[in-house]
C-alpha cells in the first residue's frame, strides 16, 4: 500500500476520532457487553448483540484509522514552496467563465474531502485540472453535462 496525502489538519482530525474512540467508545461498549452479560442468556439477549456489533463495528474503524495514519503522508502545505502553482493543500479560488460564479475550494486527500466544506478530493475531476495550475491560467474540467471552463482567481497555501 502507497502513502496516501493527508493535510495537517486532516491526520489531526483523524487522530482525533481514533482518541475518541479508543478511550471513550471502546470502555462503554465494554461496559454495555458486561451489563447485558448480567443478564443471563445470551442467546435472546439483544442488549448483548447490539453492543457487540457496536464493539465490532468500532473496532474495525480503529484499525482503519490506525492503517491509514501508519501510511499517511501529511503535507502540510503552508511549509511548501509551490511556486504560486496548485498543489495537494492548496485553496484554490475559481470563476466559471461562462456564468462568473465564483467558488474556493481546498484540494485534500479522498479521505477529508466533504463537498459541503468545499473540500475536494486530489483524485476528482477539478482538482486534478488545477494542480499544476497558477493564477489567471484557464482550466477544462470534463464533467458529465460537458465541458467547463474555469479561470483560477486566488491560490492560497493556509
């Protein structure tokens, strides 16, 4: 397995998660599956089920979690000399050039990208039309209605 690009912020939002669940989730669940074992049989015992689906559910995420930290590449942009170009971490401003909608968007990696939090993915459509791109260039981006072009306004490395 190839490192994957993670921005600061990202592996820190999964560190996170992995805390939470490794000192918070883990002990309830422990917790749930020792009351419900209280109980007597376990056979119908659906307290007992739930909670260990949930213990393996949460479980599963820990691994997860911990595998793509072990093969993390954090990027953390603003130490990056990019040349005023767009890279991996970069905050891209855009303008459609038909319709002059402007949109900012942070290019991340598969993992932290959240189109609400204008957070695209390295691997989508416009951010692999931008990297590589500078201020004023005029970009193609192949989406499914057609070709769109956009013209890059503002980069930014925060």
């Amino acid at each position: 397995m190839g490192k994957v690009p993670l921005t600061v912020k990202g592996a820190e939002k999964l560190r996170a998660e992995l805390e939470e669940l490794k000192s918070v989730v883990r002990p309830r669940i422990i917790n749930a599956i020792a009351t419900a074992r209280a109980h007597g049989d376990l056979k119908e015992n659906a307290e007992y089920h739930a909670a260990k689906e949930q213990q393996s559910f949460a479980e599963g995420r820990i691994k997860e979690i911990e595998g793509k930290l072990s093969n993390a590449q954090i990027i953390d942009v603003t130490k990056v000399d990019a040349g005023g170009k767009v890279v991996f971490g970069a905050t891209v401003e855009i303008e459609n050039v038909d319709t002059e909608q402007r949109v900012t968007y942070q290019v991340v990696g598969e993992d932290e990208a959240n189109i609400k939090e204008n957070r695209i993915s390295i691997g989508s459509p416009i951010a692999r039309a931008l990297i590589g791109k500078s201020v004023e260039d005029i970009v193609i981006v192949k989406a499914p209605a057609g070709n769109i072009e956009y013209e890059i306004i503002s980069i930014q490395y925060i």
